[in-house]
C-alpha cells in the first residue's frame, strides 16, 4: 500500500510539473492537478478499504452511457457479474469475459484487483 501510495504521489507530481510549464507557469493550474488528485486518491482508497468475497450467480449485459459530456449519449454493453456475497446480498461488479456462473471471487482489502477462483 505505502508502495502505491509513493507511486501515486510521483505520478501527479510529474502530471502537476508537465499542467505548470504547460499552462505558461500559471500557479491556478496547480489547484485543478490537487483536486484530481485527491478524489482519485479517495476513490482508490475506498476501492481498497472494500473486502468481500462470494459466487457468481449470474452473468448479465447491460449498456452503459459512456457519453464524454458531449450533447449525444454513447452506449456500450458491458457484461456484469451478479455475486451472491457471503452476507447474503448480492453485488455486481464489472465482469471479465473469462468469468463464469459458479466462479468464486475474493476482493482482499488493500487490493484493487479481484481474485478468481475457478469451480470447474
């Protein structure tokens, strides 16, 4: 995690260095990169507080808007996974292709990625 977090930190140092000699030395520039920054950095922190684990019960299609804030909407089909957690609920969560009904999936708290365990 400490690891990540140095990473992180360097990543938008540099993203702050190219936005300020970019922008004509212009020290607001500076405040766009800080923000960007720390919502990223809560969204990652979030994503690897979560620990969960549970079954795939079912695969489902579903489209997405993935307008970029232009006028028209853009649609995509993305395939989901509906996970029947350990608690009882149910989660879905974006799928890989190679996911199947049955598979157990472990989100390990510290991690970003999910781990699949393979029932066949």
């Amino acid at each position: 995690m400490k690891n990540m977090l140095v990473w992180y930190v360097l990543l938008f140092v540099v993203i702050g260095g190219i936005v300020f000699f970019a922008s004509g030395q212009e020290p607001g520039a500076l405040l766009g990169v800080a923000v960007a920054a720390v919502i990223g950095f809560a969204i990652m922190a979030a994503q690897m507080r979560s620990q969960w684990s549970g079954t795939i019960e079912d695969l489902v299609e579903k489209k997405v808007d993935v307008s970029s804030g232009d006028e028209s909407n853009h649609y995509q089909t993305r395939l989901f996974a509906v996970v029947r957690l350990e608690n009882g609920r149910t989660k879905k969560v974006q799928a890989d292709p190679n996911w199947k009904i049955g598979d157990r999936l472990v989100k390990q708290r510290g991690a970003t990625g999910i781990q699949v365990n393979s029932e066949a």
